[in-house]
C-alpha cells in the first residue's frame, strides 16, 4: 500500500493507472476509521482494480462552532485498517494542498434536498462535502465512489450532484454497519461516554420500531415519526435535533399517506455529541 | 462529422474516443459561429484526435434583463462552418437536456475576480459559465478545451475554477481574431447598425493607443485607463460601462506602477448592443 500526502504524486498514480486500463474505485472517509469504513473498503476492493481511500478531515463541511479540530484523528492506525481491508493507495492530504486559496470556487447542490434534516442547522455542510467531493473526483477520476447510508441526506445530495453535474463517476451506496447491541457505527461514537453510549441504544430501537410499524400496515409517515419520538425521548439523555421522513429518491415531502420508498432520520444529541441514523422503510 | 443532440449520444460517442485511446478536445460555444470560434476549432483539430464542438444558448449566463431570446442562432449554418474548420462532433442540445431540474446544482467561483469588470453588471453571468463548462467537460472529458481571449475575465475566472476544483483538462487560450478594421469579432456585432458598426472601432483605436503609451515607457495604469477613456468617449454614440486594468494572473489590482503583465479591459454600449474587448500589456 501507498501512503501519499502530495497532489501532484496522486496526479502520477492515478495517471499511471489509467494508462493500464485500471478501474479506479474510491473511497472518500474523514479518517477514524472503523466497520463501516472497511465495509466500503472491500467493496471497492472488489469491484475495482485500484482502491484509493481518501482520508481528509474537510474544514469547509464543518460549521464555526462544529467539532473540526477535535474530530477524532488517527492515521497510521487507519493506513493499517484500510490496508487490511484492501486499499492500494491512501491519500491524505494537509487542507493547504486541497484549498491553497482565500477565494474558494464551490460546488452547491440547491434546493430543499439540502435544506431539511441535517440542512435546517448545518446550513454550510452539504456545500462543503459537495466541493470536496468534486476536487477529488477531479483527482481521482473513479469509476466508482463509495459511501455509506448511514449519511443518508449526504447520499442524495451527491446523487443529486452527479446528476445535474453528468460526473462520469458512479455511485456506490452501502448499508449502515451497526455494533451488536445496534448503534450504527460512527467515527463520533468515541465521544460518547459510558451512560451515552447506553441511552444512544435508543435511535436503533426506535427505527426497529418504525421497521414494525411499517411491516403491519402503518403507512400514515407522522404517526410513524410520532412513534419514533415516543421511544426516543423515552430516554432520559437523548435531546433530539429531528426526526424526520421524506420521501426517496431526493427527500420530497410524503403527503398523507406513504406510497413509495421513504426515509426515516434521526438527529439526537446525547451529552455535547450529535448522532444521525436512519431507516429505509417501502419499495 | 456527426450532428449530436443527446445526451446519451454524446456520452457513447466519448466512450468509444476513449476506448480508442483518442485525446478529445473541446470548443463550447454558443453558436454564431465567426472566424474567432473557427479559429479555436482549426487549433483544437490540429491539438487532438477527436474535435468536439458544442453549441449551446446557456440560459443560466444571462441576466433577467439581457439578450437570451434574441441571441443569434444559426444551426445549420454553424455546423457547416465548424465542419469546414475540422469539427469531427457537434454537440448542439436542447436547454432541458443540461438542466433538467429546477433545483439547481451551480458551480461558482468567489471573490473579486468574478466581481470587477463584467462581474459589476451581470452579478449571476459567471456562476451561469462555471455551472455549464463543467457540465461540458464531465460530459465530454476532454484533454484540451479551447477558449478565446476575447472573454479575458471568462479566461480568468475559468482558470481559476480548473486550478481550485483539479479539473483534469488543460485550458487552451486562443488570440482575439478581428475584422480587418480591428473590431473584434463578437456573435453580437450583428445587432449594431451601420453608424454603430463604425463607431465601435473607437475600441480597437484606443486599445492600441494604450498599447503604444506602454510601448513608449508609460507604466501608471490610471494614466493608461485614462487615455483609454478619451479616446472612447471622444466617440459620440459610445456609451462606457467600464475601462479597468487588473494584473494578470487572477484579476488582482494593479497598484500604483505596472510590473508585471497586465489585462487592460473595457465594456462600452453603443446604441443597446455592449460589446468587450480588451488588450494585454507586459510580460
């Protein structure tokens, strides 16, 4: 595996591969990594000639009171991790050598697909993620990029991305990875302390609740909310952020009674640290 | 050659280049074709395997109150002319096939150099070029693309969005090609009447007065703005929008002494048709 800090020695990597007909997978991550990172990893192991993991804490996804500097960080164990799971190339740049400049050119996804769920109190993620998206896609030139469903809203905002933008790049989506007794896997997690990470328990019961509700019938999508906030502020611990179902692909609203596939999301805070999880529930 | 308006069309005529190892090169254009886009199609043809010419009104660059319904279009006869100056595809979609969506995705360069000179009066013109170009060049994913230096802020700014966003495509600028008169050839010099015709060679007049000052040692750009601007408002049916120098690259301000190279740019209104030219000085 290669370690690789420098744009211009990815540029001659990715070059390289191209030049020997290789498909390229990538796996854009934060660091931190953990399952649900190395599920994407060996996914892209799998489908690709070439896995390049990304592994970049990106400071324009963050808002001025978010937790950028203490984002967990991690690399030589992470090279490890994704060196076991199947990557070739890691790239992990330092900020300057992915924003060198004042001036920024964005890449922005508009419309209420970014202004709901995580858009209502994080109204510069989503332009930060896409403009990081875009920078390494222009690097990298995948065939196939890797992300997990767990960033469900992420998930549509990129699709929506590739679309209105004809990226030559395919998506790929892969399911959320959960602990045994259920929390889904985050890189956040290890904020959490030990009375937390028990009350955290509660976001996985309450979407195995909704998952109930809809397998016997109920397609009425605020009672299924309404059911979700019952178990979930059933906790004493939890102070919830939303909870939320739209309507996929693209998180229309549902109208009265679910139809097609929806989303159920969750954004609870417990403590100082802010979870997401989410359901798909339907065809 | 080969008259594409799908996208899906377009998009297999590109694989299969790619599959043959050809390099692709692209003129976009916005129909209208005169000997400045001819121009940028012989150099593309020469540059590359496979010449890519599209011809597209991008609604998105005009402003609510600016020239969109009444621009020049001429289809037929384009094809003819790019064909003639090597074009081996014309991409030539209808508007609904790059945007399909209300909700937009943009790709927007920020900071001073989209707000000096033609960013003054058209505020939304550059967002409406960046969103489009990088709808071309994913589409099209070309080596080389093909531009004119007659659009210098277009130049500037679009430099700046492939530097910012690693675009995997080299700019290509081409020289401003002009009658033999010295008016710059323009798509909109059709609008102006015979009078306005002979009135709009006060900008070529004083570009090369502005030429000749910088020859004979001037080095203060206001002096040189200044003897820009006599000269063009010595012309009674010139109406200025602006008469600007920034240095080159980036658009930035110049200071009090010339050192470097510099773009001296004007916008002048005659009758309702505004035409740009420009000249640049130095090294």
């Amino acid at each position: 595996m290669v370690l690789c800090t420098e744009v211009k020695k990815l540029q001659e990597l990715v070059k390289a591969a191209k030049s020997a007909n290789q498909t390229i997978g990538l796996v854009p991550t934060m660091g931190a990594l953990h399952e649900g990172h190395t599920s994407l990893i060996n996914a892209c192991h799998k489908e690709n000639d070439l896995t390049i993991v990304s592994i970049f804490v990106n400071p324009t996804q963050f808002g001025p009171k978010e937790d950028y500097k203490q984002y967990p960080r991690s690399l030589k164990k992470d090279c490890q991790q994704a060196e076991n799971a199947g990557a070739d190339i890691i790239f992990a740049p330092e900020a300057a050598a992915l924003y060198p400049d004042k001036d920024m050119t964005w890449v922005e996804v508009t419309g209420d697909i970014v202004k709901v769920l995580c858009g209502r109190t994080r109204p510069i993620h989503f332009r930060g993620v896409t403009t990081i998206i875009t920078k390494l896609f222009h690097l990298i030139t995948p065939d196939k990029a890797y992300f997990g469903q767990k960033d469900a809203q992420q998930v549509e905002v990129l699709k929506k991305m590739v679309k209105d933008l004809f990226f030559p790049t395919e998506l790929r989506i892969m399911p959320i990875v959960r602990e045994k007794d259920g929390l889904a896997k985050s890189s956040r997690n290890v904020y959490l302390n030990a009375k937390e990470r028990q009350a955290a328990l509660c976001l996985y019961k309450s979407l195995t609740h909704a998952q109930d509700l809809y397998t016997h019938g109920e397609r009425n999508p605020q009672a299924i909310c309404e059911a979700v906030r019952n178990v979930i502020s059933a906790e004493p611990l939890s102070n919830i952020d939303y909870i939320e179902a739209y309507s996929l692909p693209g998180l229309k609203p549902i109208g009265a009674k679910i139809k097609n596939k929806i989303l159920v999301a969750v954004a609870v805070k417990f403590g100082t640290t802010r979870l997401i999880d989410n359901v798909v529930l339907g065809e």
